[in-house]
C-alpha cells in the first residue's frame, strides 16, 4: 500500500500559508483594535477573522484554477514570480 501522505509537500505546504497569512504580523494590528474590547468580544473577533480567513481560501482553492483558465492565464506564467521568492 502506498503511503497516502507527504509529510515533505505538507510540510512546504504549510511554510508557505504561514509565510502568506503571517500570523505573527498580524498579532500587533489585531491587539491595536482590539484594545478597547472586552475578552469575550477579542475571542469573538478572532473566531470570526478566523473563519473568514478559512472561507476565503477554501474558495481560492476551488475557483482560483478557473479564474486563471478564464483570463487565459497559466501557472507555468508564474513560475518566475516563485523563483524569486
């Protein structure tokens, strides 16, 4: 039986959503205006943002291929773009 999972791509993966998401950047903006709010409505907030956040990848996984199918646009055009990073 093949082994289902990467640990290596999961790996780079996740390095990758964390560079992009940058958790601990937004740790600063998020302490700031959420100064004044109660702690129930800090955990509020942060659920949310979270969830949000969640929603808005999902879907870029789902409808990001076919936004770039529909401009005519490949991935191998932003291999460049991934070299440099």
């Amino acid at each position: 039986m093949p082994h289902l999972l990467n640990w290596t791509e999961l790996f780079k993966d996740f390095v990758g959503m964390f560079a992009i998401l940058n958790p601990l950047g937004a740790i600063p903006i998020y302490l700031t205006m959420t100064a004044h709010k109660s702690i129930i409505e800090m955990r509020h907030i942060a659920a949310k943002a979270s969830i949000a956040v969640g929603v808005i990848l999902i879907i870029s996984i789902w409808v990001g291929n076919l936004l770039l199918q529909f401009f005519g646009i490949g991935l191998i055009v932003l291999f460049p773009a991934w070299t440099h990073i």
